[in-house]
C-alpha cells in the first residue's frame, strides 16, 4: 500500500467513526425527548437558535444567546431530575481537536497524521521493540565510536536531505554489533515520521518474500512485491546472512536493486561481508550496483559490539 491508499483507509476509518458519534448522540436526543419538559425546552432552544443564525443585530445576538444558555441549563436539569446523563446528548468525536474530519484548517491532524505512521510503522516491518531513533540514541555511545559518529552524522543529513541527497544509496559495512542496525532503525524511523514510506527488512526476509512472490497468483504477487518495488527508501539489513538458493537469490536481488535505480529510488543495505565476500557471493552485476561510485557511498563501520556496551 502507498502512502496515499492508507491516508484513504484512515480517512474512512475517521469517517466512520464520527457518524457513528453524531448517531449515538442523536439516539440519545430521541429518548430524552420522550421527557415532555425537555420537549417543550429543546424545541424553544432550536427555535431561538435558528433566530440567532438569521439575527444580524449584535445586541439582539448576545440576549439570544443568553437566552439559549439558560433554556440549555434548564433542559439539563430536567434531564438530571429523571437521571438522564446529558453529556450523551453531545456528539463524543474521538478526536477533540479535528471532531474526526481528520483536518483542521486545510491542514492534516495529529490524530490521522500518527494512524497513517503507525501504518506505515506496522507495513516497513520495523521490529517496534527495537525501536532506535535519532532523538532517542545515546550520545555516549555514538561519541565513544569515531566510525559510528562519522556514519551517524552522514544518516542525519541523509534524512534531512532526503531524497536529494548526494548519494541516494548507501552500504553500511563492518563488524557485527558496530551499530550499523542501530543506525539503520534511527535513518527509517526519522523518515517514516517525515511521512516517507520505507520499508524495512533484513535480507533473509526479503529473500523468503521475493521466493513466495512467485509461487502466487499474480494478482497478490503484485501486492506482495510493490511495497518493495515502489517504497521510497528500502532498508536491506543484513546482506548475506541470507541462504542462497540457486536461480533466485541472486537474480532476485539484483532485479530487486537495479529496478529501483532505474526508477531513482533509493536503497540502503547493511553488511557484515567485506568487498571480496560480497563479490564473490553475489557476482559483478550485483557488486557494480551496490558501489556505483555516482550514486552509492559505502560507509565503513569498525569497532567493539554495542551490544555489550549498553548492558
Ligand atoms: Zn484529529
């Protein structure tokens, strides 16, 4: 799903949502319109409030207004002398600030705005309890590792210029546990949160993805295969600790990486393997797309396991 489709989903999710408030109250309405008091007193509060809509004049407006005011905690207490709850009578929208339109002057709401992330969080197949972000790492231990504050300062300006910037893909290569997940995790965290539609994998996953893809029907082959195809940054973690099966790994992954530069769109992977072992398992075509020097920048990362450090 792109990121469009799911502001759609969420849109009728929110529409639902306030209908079904607006009905609930006005259920409510209907009975405590059976109180022949609050009757007589709700029809004089709609009577004075049409008034008030046609009223031009502003001392006119301000009694009418009074008016209504003390009709409506009048027809409150009615409706309290024969234990009827009255906040049900007003439409409960969950969401405050938007009453559920999902706008609030033209602009999108922080309540749809953070269903479409969550969706886009829960679709990249980002691991929640591994969940590193930029604003969240710790200083110490970035500091403490010259190779990690170096890629770490290179992932902030790839957000922050994204997509534009220099080098659309990036390899982070190096040691097991020198962070290259960590910063992985913070690089699609902060670009999900910009609305950006990442997904990221590792690369057994995605390998295990591409394999089911084919033994499909077409038409879910295509939603199996899109978001790999079609997101705005794929993140591939792990390359090469996936098993390498004959006929598909290999062209799979190449398909995977040179359909996405021919489209522009951006891949970043993650590595244990050095240049040789990358080149030796996954052959010319694949090495001359992962370090193509105009557009890819691999970045080295060295050093003791994270892991350890923060325990
Ligand atoms: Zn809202």
């Amino acid at each position: 799903m792109n990121r469009n489709q799911i502001l759609q989903i969420e849109l009728e999710k929110l529409k639902t949502r306030r209908l079904n408030a607006e009905v609930r109250a006005k259920r409510a309405l209907l009975i405590a319109r059976d109180i022949p008091e609050f009757c007589k007193l709700d029809d004089e509060i709609r009577h004075l409030q049409l008034l008030l809509s046609k009223e031009e004049n502003a001392k006119k407006i301000n009694q009418l207004k009074k008016q209504i005011e003390t009709l409506k905690k009048e027809a409150s207490a009615v409706l309290t002398k024969n234990k009827f709850d009255s906040k049900s009578l007003q439409v409960n929208y969950h969401c405050k600030i938007c009453n559920d339109t999902g706008y609030v002057n033209g602009k999108i709401c922080k309540c749809l705005d953070s269903a479409i992330q969550r969706e886009l969080i829960k679709q990249s197949g980002i691991n929640n309890q591994l969940n590193f972000t930029f604003a969240k790492s710790d200083n110490k231990i970035v500091n403490s590792n010259k190779s990690l504050d170096k890629a770490y300062k290179i992932a902030e300006k790839y957000v922050a210029e994204f997509p534009n910037f220099k080098f659309p893909n990036l390899v982070f290569m190096g040691d097991v546990g020198a962070g290259k997940t960590y910063l992985l995790e913070c690089i699609a965290n902060a670009l999900i949160e910009k609305m950006h539609y990442v997904v990221f994998s590792t690369a057994f996953d995605l390998n295990k993805t591409m394999i089911n893809a084919f033994g499909v029907p077409f038409g879910e082959r295509q939603s199996l295969l899109s978001p790999i195809f079609e997101c705005d940054l794929l993140i591939i973690d792990d390359l090469g600790s996936e098993p390498v099966l004959k006929n598909s790994t290999i062209p799979n992954l190449f398909t995977i990486i040179n359909e996405r530069q021919r489209n522009n769109l951006p891949t970043i992977v993650s590595t244990n393997l050095n240049y040789e072992e990358i080149q030796t398992r996954y052959g010319d075509r694949i090495m001359s797309r992962l370090f193509n020097k105009r557009t890819s920048l691999a970045i080295p990362f060295v050093g003791k396991d994270l892991r350890q450090n923060t325990k």
